[in-house]
C-alpha cells in the first residue's frame, strides 16, 4: 500500500487529486481541510478503508508533529507522497497590503506546508521511502496579474522552496517538484466576473480555463514511479498560458 497525504481536500483541485489517487487501488490518502463537504463525505463511503480525513487548521503552525504525524497517520505508517494543495489567496493591490492577512496566508500557503514537509521527509527517512513531494503553485508566479502580487509571492517562496528540498535529498531518492496550475473555476476564483474570467482565458493558448483534471492526474504522475527521474522542476498544467 502506498500512502499519501494530501491538504485542502474538501473541494475544488483537492477533492479531484483524491479521486484520481484513489482509483489506483494500492493507495491510501490521509486527507486533511478545516471542513468536511458533501463531495469530500461521498467520496469517504465509498473508500471506507482507503480515505482518511482529519480536521486540521493550517494556519496552526505548531500542532503538526503532534496532530498530523503522530496522531492521524502515526509514526510507524510509512508515508509515500505528501500534495501541499491546500492554500488560500489574499488577494488586493500591493497599496492596500496590510500585515494580519500576509501573515495569515503565508501560514497556510507556505509556513505550516515547510513543517509538513519537514516531518514528511523524516518519515520518509524512517521507513526508508524515496517518497514524492508536490506542491501546488499558480501561473501568477509567472505571468502576473493585477491584485495578485501577495498570493503570488507565497506561491513564488515555495517554488524555491522546493528547487532546493530536491537538491537537498535528491541522493535519497526524495523528489520535490512544483505543479504549476492555470486558472481553474473552482470556489477560489468563484469571486471573478465573467469578464475577468475572459480576459484570464485570452492569455491562455486554448482559450480555456484549466481543468482540475488535468491538474491531478499530472499530480497523481508525479507521485507515481513512472516520474521517478523527475525532481526539481516546475511542470505546467496552464492551457498554454503565455
Ligand atoms: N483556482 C485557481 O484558479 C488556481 C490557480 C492556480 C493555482 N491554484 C492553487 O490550487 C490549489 C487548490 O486551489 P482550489 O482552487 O481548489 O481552492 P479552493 O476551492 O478554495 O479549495 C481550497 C482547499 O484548501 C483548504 N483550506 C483552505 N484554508 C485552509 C486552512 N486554513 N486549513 C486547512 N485547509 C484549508 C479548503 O478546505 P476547508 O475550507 O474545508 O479548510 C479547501 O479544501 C491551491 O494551492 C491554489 O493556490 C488555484
């Protein structure tokens, strides 16, 4: 059996990655979100043995070795991969920045994620696991868009973030990479207009909002064997976004 936990599971990319790992039937994932939703609840009856679920505030950066690793999965359950998907977005122009929110998202996004993979690379070193990392960031990184320069630059730090996990256990086995996503409708961008949303469209080759699909089965790859020579990049998932 392979484990794997993955964060913000009760909707949205989340909730899709666990769909796609759960098809394979040699796999279990320890799901962790604040709230548990209708999908996330159907999913559960389903896999009765092979989803695991735990409430879990990200913005709690102090409780991970203790809830998460010894309580939910437990020292002696070998880990196999961890998806950093979770992540909220502080979004407003660089103007309006105010501390309270920054540092509320930059727990979520990225301070509670480096524990995570901070316990998640000594379990994979105590069972002996060359174990995947993937951590999900956006194409705003790159491309940038107006109102988006926080978010952004929290998903920036953990594209650094991982570059360097892959040099530093690459010898190990360990692998760390980066999913860049394109826009995807999911609650998260439930706020934009239609006519932010097309304009987001008109930089993309296709036209087209990304899907979530797309997005985890690319996720579920990178945790396989098959990208087992794979560590350190960045692999977009954008519809082309130029
Ligand atoms: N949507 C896009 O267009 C887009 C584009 C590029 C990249 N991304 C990235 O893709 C990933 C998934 O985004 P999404 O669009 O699926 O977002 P979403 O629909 O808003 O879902 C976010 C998930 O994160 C969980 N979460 C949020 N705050 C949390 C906290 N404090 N503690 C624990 N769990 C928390 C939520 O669960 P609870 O509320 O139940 O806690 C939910 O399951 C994120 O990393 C996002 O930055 C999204």
């Amino acid at each position: 059996m392979r484990n794997i936990l993955i964060t913000g599971v009760s909707r949205g990319l989340g909730l899709e990655i666990v769909k796609s790992i759960l098809e394979e039937e040699d796999t279990v994932v320890y799901g962790i979100s604040r709230s548990k939703s209708q999908g996330l609840v159907n999913l559960m009856d389903q896999y009765p043995f092979r989803l695991k679920w735990m409430s879990y505030d990200l913005n709690d950066v102090d409780h991970v070795r203790a809830r998460i690793f010894k309580d939910f999965i437990g020292i002696q359950t070998p880990i196999h991969g961890f998806v950093n998907n979770a992540a909220v977005a502080y979004d407003d122009i660089v103007t309006n920045l105010n501390y309270e929110p920054l540092l509320d998202m930059y727990k979520v996004n990225v301070f509670t994620p480096m524990f995570v993979t901070k316990y998640v690379i000594r379990h994979f070193l105590l069972h002996q696991v060359k174990g995947s990392i993937v951590h999900v960031s956006s194409i705003s990184v790159h491309t940038g868009y107006k109102g988006l320069a926080m978010y952004a630059s929290s998903k920036g730090a953990l594209e650094a973030f991982s570059k360097n996990t892959a040099r530093e256990w690459g010898e190990k086995g360990i692998r760390s990479n980066i999913l860049v996503a394109g826009f995807m409708e999911t609650d998260m961008s439930a706020t934009l207009t239609e006519d932010q949303k097309n304009r987001i469209y008109k930089r993309t080759s296709m036209k087209t909002p990304t899907t979530t699909k797309s997005v985890a089965a690319t996720i579920r790859f990178l945790l396989s064997d098959l990208s087992r020579s794979i560590t350190g990049q960045n692999v977009y998932v954008d519809s082309g976004t130029i």
